[in-house]
C-alpha cells in the first residue's frame, strides 16, 4: 500500500494515519506480530515532517522494544531496527536514540550486542547484526 509514493503521501497528509498508528503502537503488546507490523507501517510514513513527528514519539518505545527483543520475535526486532534506522536520519532522532547510551544498552540488553561489538553468541542471525550495524552507522 505504501509502495506507491502518491499514496503513501496521501495516507500521511490527507488523513489521522499517522496519529492513529502511533496510539495503536502505544497500546500495543511489545514482542508480538501486531507490534511488527505497526513498526512496519510507521517505517513506511516516514516521509518528510512524519519522520521528525514519528522519531519524536516512537524512539524511546522502539528502543524498549529493542531491548525485550527475542529471537522467537525476530521480524519484530528486525522492524525496530529498520524503523530506528530510517528516522536516525534526522540528526535530532539520532541524538535521541544514542543519548546515555541508550541504543548500546538496548542491544546488549537484547543479547545481540557485548560490550560494543556482536555477540558471538546470539540468536537473532547474521541478517539481524546487519541490519544494527547499518543502525549504528
């Protein structure tokens, strides 16, 4: 659906999607196929104003979402770190998200991170640590 850029513009600009989409995301187990998706849908709404309005209200919870990441969850994992990378774009969201270390703490917390560098011992894939060093880029 956001494939299509005439769309996806309509869907951000001419209706509450995004705003509805960031109270779903509020309410929303973490870990679950729900969250995913909704990770998903707000990667694909971060076009122009979105991006800064979206980081502001979704980077603290992604990075909690980040940090009970589990492998069993991986596509839930894998769209936090997609999202999280998409709106690092901004310079004020990238600041946010490595304030305190707060994006180190969540990806050792979720195992996939030991003192900087991958954890050998993770479950979460070689695809996975790709996608968190393009993040931490």
């Amino acid at each position: 659906l956001c494939n299509d850029s005439h769309i996806r513009t309509m869907l951000a600009e001419d209706f509450p999607v995004v705003p509805c989409l960031l109270y779903i995301n509020d309410q929303a187990a973490p870990n679950t196929k729900l969250k995913g998706k909704l990770l998903f849908a707000l990667r694909q709404l971060c076009i122009g104003q979105h991006k800064l309005k979206i980081g502001q209200h979704v980077i603290p919870d992604a990075l909690q979402q980040l940090a009970r990441a589990k492998p069993v969850h991986g596509e839930c994992a894998s769209n936090a770190v997609l999202l999280l990378t998409m709106l690092a774009g901004i310079r004020s969201n990238a600041a946010r998200m490595s304030r305190d270390g707060q994006l180190d703490s969540a990806l050792e917390r979720c195992g996939v991170q030991r003192n900087g560098r991958e954890n050998p011992d993770h479950l979460f894939g070689q695809d996975f640590w790709e996608k968190v060093l393009a993040l931490r880029e």
